[in-house]
C-alpha cells in the first residue's frame, strides 16, 4: 500500500463503486462527499428502486456503503468540499474543508464523480406549469410517493386515475440547449408507471414520447412489461401545453401514429425530466482546472475507447459527472476510473 | 362518413361508414366481446407502432385501410375506433396474414378474425353488407357440404378461360365423368358428399352456433338452411 490516498470527490454510485475498487486492490482510498450522507442523487432524491430491476434503492446503494466501510484503507469524509488543488499527476495535494476544519490530503490520483442533476421543469420552453399547477410533477417527485406507498394528487389528497407521462423534458432540445438525450428517462418513467399501475390496478397510465430509448436487455425488462403486463399506453407524440381545467388537467399534442390532434384529460402528469450536471460538477472542473464539455459535463479527453480519463493527467472522472448515464455506465466507469487511477498512483511510486 | 340522404341531410344518424350510429354502451359491449375471446391475448401484445406490418400487408396497397391501426386501436382499447373499424376497415383485409412478421408478435389478422366473428354475431350492418354476396355460396357449402359446384359455371362467365368453358358447360355430366376419381363424378356438389358426413357437418354447425351467425346476417337464408338440415337429421331420428 501506498502512502498516498486515490482521492474519490463524490459518493453516488459511482464515486462508490470507485472507492470500493480502489480499496479491493490495496490502496488507501479517501472518499469526500459535500452531503451528510452517501448514496448520491438516488438517495438524495428519495428513489424507491432502481431501474430496471426494480430493486430497493436504499438496500442497493446500502450494501455498496457497507462493503466499503469494511475494507481497510478507507476514510470516508461527509459534509466536505474540495477547496483546491495543487501539485501533479502521482503528487496532488487536496485541500478539503469539512466538519473537523481544512486539511490537505496527499493524493496520487483523483477521480472526480460529482454526478448530475435533474433538470429544473420551470426551464422548459413548452408551457407544462411545473410550478403553477400542483398536479404536473416531475420524475422524482411520483418517485418520493412510490417510496411512501402514497401515490396521490398533490392538489387535494386523491388517489390519481389517469396519469401520463410527458418524456424528453429538457433533453434533446436546441432551444433550451440540451442537445442530448439523457438516457435513462424511457426506462425510469416506464419503471414508475408500473409501480403506478401495480399501486393502483384501476389506474390508466400513458406515456407520451419522441421515441422510447430503451437499449439493451431495458426493452424486455421494462418497456414490454410495462405495455403487455401493465397495459402502459405508449403515445407517439409530445404535449406541447397543460391547462387546467377545473380540477383536472388538459394535456395537448398530436397522436402522431394515429394522424390526430389529441386533447386529453389527466389528474396527474409527470415530466420526465432530464440530466444536467450537478452543481458540484460545475464547481469541481473549475477547482481541479479541468475540461468541460459545451453542456457542463467534465469532457472526455480522449474518446471513445478511453472512457475516464480528463484534460489534467492523473484526473478520471466517473459516472454522470461525465454525461447522462445509468447506473450500469455509473458502476462500470467507476471502476475503470478506480483502476486507472491505482495503475498511475503505482507507476509514480515506482518511478520515484 | 355517411352519405346525405332526404331523411338525414346533415348526416347527423349516420356517421360510420355510412351505417347508424349506436350508443358508446352498445360499442363498449363489442369490444368486450372482442377483447374476451380467449385467442385476443395471444394475438396482441404490445404495438411498437413500427408498421411493418402495414408494409407487409397488399389491402394496404389498394386501400385506406392499416393492420397497424387496428392493432393500435385494440391495444389502447379505443372503443370508438374499434366499432368504425368493425364497421369498415376489417372488411378490407384479405386475411392473408402477412402481417404475422410483427417483432412483437401480435397478429393483426388475428384481432381482424375475432373483430369479424364478433361483428357478424352481432349482426352490424356491415357484416351483413360484406357477406351479401356470397349467400349462394354459404347456401351451398352449408347444405351440400361442399364448396362451388360445376353445375354454377355459366359459359360466359369467363370468357379468358377459353372457348372450351360453354362446351364443358354444355356436356357438364360428361366432362365430369372423364375425371378420374369417382367422387368428382358429380355436377350439382363439388364432390360426392357421404351422407353421414353431411349429418356430421351439419351437426357441427349447429352446436358450433355457425347457423346462428348466418342468422345475424341472412334471415331467409337461415331459413332455408334450418329447413334443409332439420329435415335431413329427422329421417336420421336426431332430435334438434
């Protein structure tokens, strides 16, 4: 073992699954997290169960923290920040602040898996009235009900009968400037709706998309479950405006495949919003004078084959720091960071 | 859409494909016919609306009509479309099931027989309209228990066929004498029908409900059927 720590910045699934590998291959890995607790946005914003297996979040991510705090050579700081950086590739020294003051941590290496967050729906350009109508929700917000077995109208308390989901929002759009498609929407909006439809049998649940992205083994775990198990209704067609009328909410766009307008009633809509780099991740490149891409995320210095490696030598960056990813991308790219990542710490130590 | 007519000048009665409107009662309750027969389930999954099966299929290529609609419409069980469809476009398919290589492997066809079956039993205006002409036929195969027989060839009827067509017509016994299987030595059936074969066929379309269908579409030749069969299975001493 080293005397140096692989500095891990961030403790989602990947920063986690990144910290676990550096400390299985027998180096001294220091974990840094600005929240008071790990498990990155799934935790943070309260997910019942991840995609596609429908697994329990909390027991999920839960056993990942339990492996890592019983490796040996693993400190793990909460409620800390990076201040600094100074030094080179196989000789950093991070300056972090936290609850017990500043100190500075000798690092070979950094891997930086600051994670994304979800796009703010009061951006969008088409008119949903994300802040003006209790009832239009987003992604995260039905995934905090489904957490709670409560799965009801925010307007009034009751139990919603026909729910649809809008997909795209803010993803995949030159207007507000996300060119991208973030990925894991089509899997995440199809996985709720069959929470909704398992929750509530007599609910009818819609999904209105540009159209449904869902790669690999996602098509038979979600998608054809959702409409052949759970009689889900995929529309081709995006809502352009939600208006209110009385209680309920009027959604309108174009049946596409069907060649007609389509104006329909709702009591719940849910915006599946996209990815967008957290705020962490805006702040981190800057700290660590790294690259960012045109949308925020930490750029990929040398693609495609090299998926973690950053503009600064002896940086790797993991996750959806990176860009959108699921959390099969998350793990698999924080353990190539880790990897990466020890293989330079040693090469500086052998060097000298 | 209807057409104008003295009685209706706005097409008010009249909205699909020409035929009455009737209560959404009246259509939920055909849909749920067809939704319930047990083959629907493994006939619709679930539709990727990729229309594979619109290419496949030739009605396609010579009218307004799409497997991939009707399979739409059954999937997001749209009552309204469902009844326009059993009403109009499943009397455009041709039941050839090319649209079988569906990736999901839904049949379209498949939802268009049981939609048939519901709308014949059912007796709509447009199952009696699709099967108008073919009342002769129906009366043939049902009590003769064989399809076309010689005896319906008219000389003129084809005239690519040649100008052997009205001399076979005009010795028909004779021609059919010159066919080598003995069963096909007849010219008012197809071929020569066992009676206890016809008693077994007419059996199987009463207890299989198939007369009661040509009822919903065809009273007088209902009529005529039930006539033809009960006589015959009386002398059998087979109680109806």
């Amino acid at each position: 073992m080293s005397n140096q720590s692989v500095v891990v910045i961030g403790g989602g699934p990947a920063g986690l699954r990144a910290a676990t590998t550096v400390a299985e291959l027998g180096e001294r890995v220091t974990l840094i997290e600005q929240r008071s607790f790990l498990g990155g946005t799934p935790i943070a914003e309260n997910y019942a169960s991840l995609t596609p297996h429908l697994h329990s979040a909390e027991e999920s991510i839960g056993a990942i923290v339990t492996r890592l705090q019983g490796l040996p050579g693993v400190e793990i700081l909460t409620e800390t920040e990076v201040q600094s950086l100074q030094g080179e590739a196989g000789d950093f020294t991070v300056s972090v602040s936290g609850p017990g003051g500043n100190r500075d941590i000798a690092a070979g290496a950094i891997v930086v898996a600051t994670g994304f967050q979800h796009f703010d729906p009061g951006r969008e350009t088409q008119m949903y009235g994300y802040y003006e109508y209790p009832d239009v929700v987003a992604l995260q917000d039905l995934e905090a009900m489904i957490k709670d077995g409560n799965i009801v109208r925010p307007s009034n308390g009751e139990t919603p009968k026909r729910i649809c989901f809008i997909q795209c929002v803010g993803s995949r759009d030159r207007q507000i400037g996300n060119e991208y498609c973030s990925k894991v929407c089509c899997g995440v909006a199809s996985k709720e709706a069959i929470e909704v439809r398992e929750a509530i049998p007599d609910s009818e649940v819609f999904i209105f998309y540009i159209d449904m992205r869902m790669y690999g083994y996602w098509e038979s775990q979600i998608y054809w479950p959702a409409q052949e198990k759970h009689h889900v209704q995929y529309v081709k067609g995006i809502v352009t405006e939600i208006l209110r009328k009385e209680d309920k909410l009027l959604v309108r766009g174009e049946d596409t495949t069907m060649g007609r307008p389509m104006e329909v009633m709702m009591d719940m809509v849910v915006l599946s919003v996209g990815m967008e780099p957290s705020a962490g991740t805006r702040k981190i490149a800057g700290v660590l004078g790294i690259n960012q891409n045109k949308y925020g995320f930490i750029d990929v210095a040398n693609p495609p084959l090299d998926t973690v490696s950053t503009s600064r030598d002896g940086i790797f960056a993991a996750g959806a720091a990176l860009g959108p990813a699921d959390l099969e991308d998350c793990s698999s790219s924080g353990g190539m960071a880790a990897a990466r990542a020890v293989a330079l710490m040693r090469r500086a130590v052998a060097a000298g | 859409m209807g057409t104008a007519t003295a009685t209706d000048p706005y097409r008010k009665v009249q909205d699909v494909a020409g035929f009455a409107d009737v209560p959404l009662k009246e259509k939920q309750r055909l849909v749920d016919q067809v939704v319930a027969d047990p083959r629907f389930e493994e006939y619709l999954y679930g539709c990727y609306e990729c229309g594979i099966c619109v290419a496949a299929c030739p009605s396609a290529r010579f009218y307004d009509f799409s497997p991939r609609r009707v399979a739409q419409a059954a999937a997001r069980r749209d009552v309204e479309l469902m009844y326009q469809q059993m009403q109009e476009d499943i009397w455009e398919c041709s039941q050839c099931f090319s649209c079988l290589r569906c990736p999901r492997g839904n049949n379209p066809g498949g939802i268009i027989t049981v939609m048939r079956e519901v709308a014949v039993n059912n007796g709509l205006a447009s199952a009696r309209e699709a099967l108008e002409g073919y009342s002769r036929i129906i009366y043939k195969i049902m009590s003769t228990g064989t399809q076309v027989s010689p005896d319906m060839l008219q000389p003129d009827a084809f005239p690519d066929w040649g100008p052997e067509v009205a001399d076979v017509s005009e010795h028909l016994e004779l021609w059919r004498r010159a066919l080598p299987p003995e069963t096909h030595h007849t010219t008012k059936t197809g071929w020569a029908v066992a009676e206890k074969t016809l008693i077994e066929l007419y059996l199987i379309w009463l207890e299989t409900g198939a007369l009661d269908m040509i009822n919903q579409v065809d009273e007088g030749l209902h009529m005529i059927l039930e006539e033809v069969m009960e006589e015959r299975l009386e002398e059998e001493g087979i109680e109806v």
